[in-house]
C-alpha cells in the first residue's frame, strides 16, 4: 500500500542515500579528503571543509539512543501505535527510524535506551525503499535479553 | 529601567492586542491579525498613522502589506519576518527593538494571528512540512518518512532521552501542567478558565506520544496577539507603562535542525543556552534578577530543560526546581501566569510576551508582586529567541 505515504524530499546532496537504501544498503556520507563520517548528509565535509563526498555502507547496526510510541494523531501510511528510534549506528552517527514489531499486543513498548538494532529496508515501491529497524535479539514473550554484539 | 546601552533599553513595548482566543473564530487569519493590531495601538493611544514598521512570523499567512492594506497604512518603512515557527515570537519584539535604536523606524508592530484550531492544525502529522521545496525540506527527509512528524512525537523523543538522563519523571512534567492550568483557572481570557487540574488529572490523561500525556501538549487555538513597539523615550509619553526591553536575543545551536536537532551528541536545546547567555550579556542581569518568567511551553518537557539552559538551576536539576509549587503565582518564582500555552491559548508565544507586559504594567489576573523583569522566551526545539521585559 503506498497510499499516503510521506516521500521523502531528495536532492543532489541526498540521492545517494535513498538509491542505496533500493539496493539494500544503508549508506553514510564520508569525506573522500579526511574520511570523516556525516549524517544527515549534506554538500560539505564539517570537519575538513572539502566538497570531495563519498559513502561507506554501513553494517546496518545500532545502539537505541532515544525513542517514542507514537499513538496519535495519525501517521499517513502507518498503523498506529509505531515505535521511533534515534539509532547510534556502530560507525558513530544517528538515524532517526521505525523499529517494527516492539509494541506487545497489549500497546505497550517493548523497546529501552541501550537495546541492540538491525537494520532491514521496506520497499514501498520503484521509487522509495526506507530503512526500518529491528530488535536485534528477537523477544522471547515477555522476556527482553538484548544481546551485545560488539 | 536600565540605563540604555547598546540595544537595552532602547525600546519598550508600549500597546498590546489580541482577539478572543477560540477553538473557531469564524473570520479569517488576516481580520484576525488586523482587528489584534487596532487592539494593540487602541491600548497605548496611538493610531495607524504613527506606525512605519510591521514584523511577524515567516509562517504567518498574512504579510506585512496586506496587513497595512486593510490597516489603512499609507506607507511603511520596516518590514521583516522571523523564520523557525515559534521561535520567531520574541524576535518579531527584537526586530522592532533595532529598527526603532537605529532610527530606522519610530513605531513598529509585531503581530501573529491564525486558525490554528478550525484550519490548519498544527498538532496534526504535517504532509506540508515533509514536502517543502528547500533545506527544511531536505532535513525533514530524515525523519518524517519514518513516521516522526508531529510536534509532540519530535519532543518526546527529546523527553524521553532527558528521563534516562537525569531521571525526571512524567510528574515532573506534569508539574508544569497543574501550574498552567492552575493559572488559567483565574483568567477570564483562557480557554480552561475555571478549569484547573491536578496532577492525577495530568497521570490518568491518555497517552499521546510516550512519554507525553494529553496534558503535557498545549492547545490549538484561533486567535491573534499584536505588540507595538516604540522608542523608550516615546513610550514614557503614552497612555500605558511601558514594558521597557532590556535585551532581546536570538540562539541557533550546533547541527541546528527544526524540531529535529538530533544529530549533536546531547540532543538538547542548546540553542536556549546561546538566547540566555545574549540576555544575560546586553541586560548585565542574570537569573537572580528575573522575578517570574513566561516560558514557552507548547509541551511541559521543554519548560524544565529551559530553566536548565537559561541558568536558573543547573542541567538536571529542574525536576527539583519546579517541585513543591515553586513555579506557581504564590510560589518563589511564577512562570506563565495567564496560563501558558496549554491554558490560555496557544499563540505562537506571542500571548505570553503580552502577559510579560501585563505583569510589568501591574495588570496580569494574577499578578506577582514586585516585577521589575522578568523573561519571556519563544518556541523550543528550533531556533528561538527571549526577551528580558523590564518596568
């Protein structure tokens, strides 16, 4: 269903990101000059002042530096209740993004500040994939273990 | 008031205005923000021939001419806007307050005026937002296609983190709650006059983007506030006292985005920090000096992390600060006597920069003895802007 959707606004400075999220990668803006790492992208490297951008991909894992349980109003295309993180990634900068399946049925979160993600891609059509994330040690019932992987 | 320097004490705010507050007005934004502005030059006694400047908001949806248009302004010489939703509130004042010290003009208004309960609704998930064509476009990229676009979900992600770092406690931002409320309850102009609530009031309300309740978020509202501004000299000659302006003050912070500034290490409001400092600096006061305070407060949990960033206790310490009734009319140090956002009306911040004048005037419902300045700030989370009001 794309219906209501919110697509995202890309530009020269951003493209980059969103065809690599349509080709399963999640990728972060790096300074071809110093190697600096920079998210959200954007035309100048902040450490080094060079235009000479490149990405890496990330390994697709993070750390749950803050979240929400966003239950009203509506989001267009989503159903609600949905959980938002801010993701640490491994390589150091932060994402904003959806972690799935972390609302037990009865409405509550199932997610904590410090708990391990994985990243996954939800493609909604030909022109947009997004990234969404998941807990890394899938819940057993009740039980929450997140597993340290670094 | 302070001996001039610089831009303290140049100006002062002498004339306030404002319609109704509402859920409907029933008339456009522009009618609105005109019939605030007669308000406002009707209480100090001049008239639309003395006005040379008008400034607002760069989201205010009637501009400066059409404003002067059914004004029946026969020329202007200073117009502006201020950009960051309502982080422009304090700055529409700052603007007036140098263009008035550089002579540019002589007697400028600031207004704000909208439906923002019967039209566009600002709580609601904003499509316009995500999709506008510039940088704040591209920066909303980042998150609104992720499901994070209100303003209540960008401040409880900041809410949240704040909790595990210092370990405040949904009560503490409740505390703000009852004390708007409680304010409002005595003021016949807010929309919950007669309506207070308690903090189990505030608990049992339905969740609305954890770990914010209903009564953590502040109203929609129709309705328009109007401020003139004139020279300190010319303000002492008119009908009301002025509300002298002893600094005003704008702060964007490192990695600066609007409602998202997620990407610096502490999240935060530092930008608060760079407007308290810039009020600090041109009064030569400090928090000590302030007697209340009028703190923006579209959602509780950015009340105490300004405390925090303006100096009045340190960086966790608000939940403490706010605790026992401290920042209620009888309490040590009062904030947002007319109720606030949450309980008088949600103005952009523009109502509370009138309350400020009220208490230096000695006319707030429920007036604090002794005011000789106080602080007004405007909207938290994007870049922002203060005022230090003094009598």
């Amino acid at each position: 269903m794309t219906a209501g959707v919110i697509r995202p606004m890309m530009g020269r400075d951003s493209q980059f990101f969103w065809d690599g999220t349509a080709a399963g990668e999640l990728r972060i803006q790096q300074c071809n000059a110093c190697g600096a790492l920079r998210f959200p992208p954007g035309p100048t490297c902040v450490e080094c002042g060079k235009f000479d951008r490149g990405h890496v991909v990330a390994a697709g894992t993070g750390t749950v530096f803050s979240y929400v349980v966003h239950r009203y109003p509506p989001v267009p295309g989503k159903e609600l209740p949905i959980v938002i993180a801010l993701v640490d990634l491994d390589e150091g900068v932060r994402m904003v993004g959806e972690v799935v399946d972390a609302v037990s049925d009865s409405g509550d979160a199932e997610i904590e500040i410090g708990m391990r993600l994985r990243v996954d891609y939800r493609r909604i059509d030909d022109d947009l994939t997004l990234p969404i994330w998941r807990l890394d040690t899938p819940r057993t019932s009740a039980t929450r273990r997140p597993k340290e992987t670094r | 008031m302070i001996a001039p320097n610089g831009l303290s004490g140049r100006a002062a705010i002498a004339g306030i205005g404002a319609t109704e507050f509402s859920k409907e007005s029933g008339r456009s934004e522009l009618q609105l923000s005109v019939e605030a502005v007669q308000h406002a030059l009707a209480d100090c006694g001049l008239t639309v021939d003395d006005v040379d400047g008008l400034t607002t908001f760069t989201m205010d949806t009637s501009s400066e001419i059409a404003v002067a248009r059914e004004l029946g302004m026969k020329e202007m010489r200073f117009f502006s806007r201020i950009n960051y939703g309502g982080g422009a509130a304090c700055a529409t004042v700052q603007q007036a307050a140098m263009a008035i010290a550089t002579g540019v003009a002589d007697v400028v208004v600031c207004y704000r005026g909208f439906n923002e309960r019967s039209e566009s609704r600002f709580g609601q998930f904003s499509v316009a937002a995500a999709t506008q064509v510039n940088t704040n476009g591209l920066d909303n990229a980042w998150s609104y296609p992720m499901g994070l676009g209100t303003p209540a979900a960008t401040v409880a992600m900041q809410a949240t983190r704040y909790m595990h770092e210092y370990g405040a406690t949904s009560e503490d931002f409740g505390r703000v709650a009852v004390a708007d409320r409680r304010h409002a309850a005595t003021n016949p102009n807010a929309f919950f006059y007669g309506r207070p609530i308690t903090l189990e009031d505030h608990q049992s309300s339905r969740m609305i983007v954890d770990p914010l309740h209903l009564l953590d978020c502040c109203q929609e509202s129709d309705g328009a506030v109007a401020l003139v501004v004139v020279s300190a000299e010319r303000a002492a000659d008119l009908k009301q006292p002025p509300a002298y302006i002893t600094a005003a003050a704008q702060g964007s912070g490192a990695d600066q985005f609007v409602m998202t500034s997620y990407y610096r290490s502490d999240i935060g409001i530092p930008e608060m920090g760079v407007v308290g400092r810039e009020l600090w600096r041109q009064s030569g006061l400090g928090p000590a000096d302030m007697r209340m305070g009028i703190l923006y407060d579209h959602f509780t949990p950015y009340v105490l992390m300004q405390l925090e960033e303006l100096g009045f206790c340190g960086r966790g310490e608000a939940p403490g600060f706010v605790a026992d009734g401290r920042i209620e009319v009888d309490g040590a140090f009062p904030l947002n006597t007319h109720g606030g956002q949450l309980g008088e009306a949600y103005i952009h911040g523009m109502n509370g920069i009138a309350e400020g004048v009220r208490q230096i005037r000695g006319t707030s419902v429920n007036p604090v003895a002794g005011v000789d300045h106080l602080v007004v700030t405007a909207g938290t989370g994007v870049p922002t802007s203060g005022l230090v009001l003094s009598a």
